[in-house]
C-alpha cells in the first residue's frame, strides 16, 4: 500500500501506479506545450507594452493587469504540478494593502516578488515544456509505430533495395525481418518510455516548483526553524526552572525535616551521655527516643529519596511505580494504568512526578475524597490524566503549586492542562511526546 499526494491511500497494483503515473505525466507535458505557447505570447506582449509604455504611465496599469494574469497561469500550473511530483505544491501568500486607497490597492503587485517570479515563469516556461515535448512525442511515436508496425506494414510501400537499416544489419529485405527490426525498436522504446517520460515530467514540473513556490516554501522552513529554535529556548529555559524549583523544594523539606531530627539527636545522644554516669535508666530512655528519631529520619529521607528516583520506577517500571504511589497516598486512589512497554526513561520520570505532585496537591488542598488517575498510550505518546472530586480552584499560574510541574513538563516537550472550577474539582491532564 502506498499513499498518494493528496494523503489518500493507493490499494492499486504496481503496474496500475506506473501506468496511471505514465497518463499523468504525458498529459501534463502534453498539455504544457500549447498552454506554454499561449503564456509565452501573453506575458512577453504585456511586459513589452508594459515597459514601452511606463514612461506615460500607462505602462504601469498594463504591468499589474500582466502580472495579475501571470498569476492566474501560476495557479492553473501549481494545480498541474502535485499529480506529477505526487505532493501538494503550496500556494503563496502574495502581498495586500487593504488598509490603503484604491491606488494603492491596484498597484500592489508591482511590490510583490512573487508576482514577478509568476510573470518569470511564464515568460520562460515554454523552454522546458518544448524540451519535455519532444521527448515525450518521440518516445512514444516510436514506441507506437514499432509495436503496432505488423498491422500496417502491408500498407507500406516498400521499393527493392529500399530499406537499407536491415541491409545494414546483414538481413534479406523480406517483410518478416522489417516487422522484426521495427517490433525490436518499439520494444527498446516501449521499455524506456516510463522513465523518459518520467524524466521529461519532472523536469517541467520542477522549473515550475522552483519558480512558483519555491521562494515560499523556503520561507515557510526559515520560519519553521525559528519556531523549533524558539521552542527548544523555552524547553531550556523550562528545564532549568523545574531544576531549580525541585533543588529549592528538596532544600526545604531537608531543612524542615530531616535536618531538625538530626540536630534532636544530636543533643538527646549528648545528654544521654551525661546521664549514663548519674542516672542509667534516664540515660536508656533517652537513648530509646534517640532511636525512634532515627527510624523517623530515615523514613523521611527514603520519602525524599522517591521523589528524586524512585527505585521502583527504574526497576520495574512506571505501572508498579504508580501503583506504589497511589497505595501511599491519603486520599483513595482508583488508577487505571495498563501495563505498556518501557518508554524513554525521561518520560517515565516526567509521568511519574505528574502524578506524584498532583496526588500531593490533592491530600494537602484539595479536600477530595475520590481520586482518578489515568494513563493511557496513545498514538502521539503518552497521556495522564489526574482528576478529583475536591474544592477546585487549582491553576498554572506562577506562584502557585502547579508551576513548576508545568515547567517539568514543558522541558520534556509536552503540555499540561489544568481544569479546575471553583467546588468542581480539579482535572489536571499532562500529554508526553515519546
């Protein structure tokens, strides 16, 4: 199966491509031939009175009226072209001034380098069409006349001593070896008639896709490219805000956490090591407590550890680490999450921290008593979608919550969405590129 220009898919045979392909392309250089000699005729008539006649101004509305012609032209060839070249050549934008007078309106064109680029068309396309005219004639008056010559040779006068190519080839004069020689040549012609013709078609066509679109598709890549520069800045700068947003959060909860529990330590390791020599069973007591605070601590970290790289997720995937993650949360969880194949382990971390900073925003805000977790592989990556039954009233917006998982996933090129009315819920939907 194949696909042809227009995006419809092609159930044909090969032979039947090739030879829809050999009438598309015979009958537009066929047809280029006589519709070249009318725009050649057409476009150098105006253009010389145009010119001839500028210096008394009537030139310049014989000018507009040329071009504008030459652009009708161009847009009967760029229709021609997309069967041939088997892709939809663009259409220009050409230059307007609707918020000037009518003068200004009228003369338009005269400041338009495609509308010159439609005029240079049609002044010179004649010479590819008259080269791929007679390519495409000869090929296949050859091809024809030696395939069909035992039909007709009968007809044919043929004088003794007459035929000097099958003499020259050391052949009797007979008529078997004339309806030989002239089905071996049809053959040979018939064999390379697809790809001269070929050949002669897109020499035509391509002259006409350079003049008639190429400036504008090459300005469609130059702004193309921008768009892609631009994108990957904000993907940049996205990444490192996320970074810095996560280093500004781990210091945080380091500081408010863990850090206060080992200076508690600490102090309760030094007092009890006053106590040891004064009072035993103190000292023992406080020694206990020093152990609880350590089992508190290290629970605090393996928590903070999770939420730099979860062991799971690398383990044994984003399905388990996510089923890990909805069994701790404090609000009841119903995730759907099938299991799929392992993704780039970036949009397995970005998926995961998705659905790790929403389930936290949902215990800490929201008060909901529900929470829907979905993550579905669609056909242009990946989608989660985390939605809840609480207050609302969530946003992506800087300053609140919601930014820097905005920022995360912006850096890994996807987008996140957040619906959220106020007493409706919240809706937060995140889509990945994989």
């Amino acid at each position: 199966m194949t696909t042809t220009y227009a995006g419809t898919a092609d159930h044909t045979s090969p032979a039947g491509r090739y030879l829809r392909q050999l009438g598309i392309d015979t009958q537009y250089v066929l047809l280029g031939f006589p519709i070249g000699l009318i725009t050649i005729v057409l476009c150098m008539t105006g253009f010389a009175l145009g010119i001839g006649t500028a210096i008394i101004w009537i030139g310049l509305p014989i000018m507009v009226a040329t071009l504008g012609m030459s652009r009708g032209f161009a847009t009967v060839e760029r229709a021609r072209v997309g069967p041939v070249l088997r892709r939809k050549v663009p259409h220009p934008v050409y230059r307007t001034a609707r918020n000037g007078g009518w003068v200004q309106r009228t003369f338009v064109p005269l400041a338009d380098v495609q509308y010159w680029l439609d005029l240079l068309h049609g002044m010179f396309r004649f010479i590819p069409s008259t080269l791929a005219f007679c390519f495409v004639i000869t090929w296949w008056s050859v091809t024809l006349a030696g395939l069909l010559y035992p039909l007709y040779d009968w007809a044919l006068p043929h004088p003794e001593g007459n035929y000097e190519l099958v003499e020259l080839l050391g052949f009797q004069d007979s008529a078997g070896n004339r309806i030989f020689l002239n089905l071996a040549i049809g053959v040979i012609f018939a064999a390379t008639l697809y790809p001269v013709v070929r050949a002669s078609a897109m020499f035509e066509a391509l002259f006409a896709r350079g003049l008639l679109s190429g400036v504008f598709e090459l300005r469609q890549q130059v702004i193309q490219a921008h768009a892609e520069r631009d994108v990957a800045q904000q993907q940049k700068a996205a990444a490192v805000s996320a970074e810095a947003v996560a280093l500004r959060r781990l210091e945080r909860d380091i500081h408010d956490g863990p850090q206060q529990r080992l200076v508690r330590l600490a102090m309760d390791l030094g007092r009890a090591e006053q106590q040891f020599a004064t009072d035993p069973d103190a000292a023992r007591a406080t020694v206990a407590e020093a152990l609880s605070q350590t089992r508190e601590t290290l629970d605090e970290l393996r928590a903070l550890s999770r939420g730099i790289a979860p062991p799971i997720l690398v383990d044994r995937g984003l399905q388990a680490a996510l089923t890990a993650l909805a069994g701790r949360c404090t609000v009841p969880v119903d995730l759907d999450a099938p299991p799929i194949e392992r993704l780039d382990p970036a949009v397995e971390s970005t998926a995961y921290f998705v659905v790790a900073e929403a389930l936290t925003n949902v215990a800490k805000h929201s008060h909901a008593t529900e929470v829907q977790v979905t993550v579905q592989r669609i056909a242009t990556g990946l989608l989660v979608t985390v939605a809840d039954d609480g207050v609302g009233g969530a946003s992506l917006a800087k300053g609140h919550g919601l930014a820097g998982l905005d920022d995360r996933v912006r850096a890994a090129g996807g987008v996140l969405a957040v619906e959220s009315a106020e007493g409706e819920g919240t809706r937060l939907t995140a889509a990945l590129p994989i």
